[in-house]
C-alpha cells in the first residue's frame, strides 16, 4: 500500500511555480513524485525560471525520493525542514541545489 502524499503545483505571488509535497516520500509513491517534479521543471525551463520545491510539510524521504531530485538539482530550489536537510547534505544534493531550511512549524 503506498505511503500517504498529497502533491501540489501551484503559482506564488510573485508567479513563480511552486511543487509542494506533504507526507511521505518512498519507493511505494516515488513515481508520481517524479512524474510531477519533472512535468513542474519541464514548465519552469520553458519560461527561463527556477522551480522551487517544497518538502516543508514532508516528514520522511528515503533514497528513492533523493534520486529522483538528483537530475533536476539546476532547475530547482528545495525548501525542508532541518531534519531532511541533513540526508540532502549527506547525499550531496547541497552541493548542486539550491536547499534552504523551512520556517519552523507552527503548533496546533
């Protein structure tokens, strides 16, 4: 059964594109991870912009999901939370993306 998450491209307000994902990312939902981060880098190229991707609201990411970010890490500006930001800095994604730490999260 696939791990619970919600995917969503969106326009900004100052109209760049955003891909938000919120859940989980692993080998049981990485395809239609990777079929929305490269519809959403395939958009951003043909306007000349950057896209950024938002794992705020992503709790775990294994190395399926890295890999999939690997061949778009030009395109892309990632935002996560410090927890994933060390697997990015591991993996050697820091080195070729743009990864900034998300806001701390708000309590309920």
């Amino acid at each position: 059964m696939p791990t619970l998450l919600t995917l969503d491209t969106a326009r900004s307000s100052d109209g760049r594109l955003v891909l938000t994902a919120t859940g989980e990312i692993d080998l049981s939902n990485v395809d239609s991870f990777d079929d929305a981060l490269t519809a959403a880098v395939a958009e951003t190229e043909a306007g000349g912009g950057m896209l950024t991707v938002d794992l705020s609201g992503v709790e775990y990411l294994d190395s399926a999901a890295v890999n999939a970010i690997f061949p778009h890490a030009d395109h892309i500006r990632l935002i996560a939370h410090s927890f994933l930001l060390r697997v990015f800095d591991v993996s050697g994604l820091t080195e070729l993306a743009d990864v900034e730490d998300a806001p701390p999260r708000r309590e309920n």
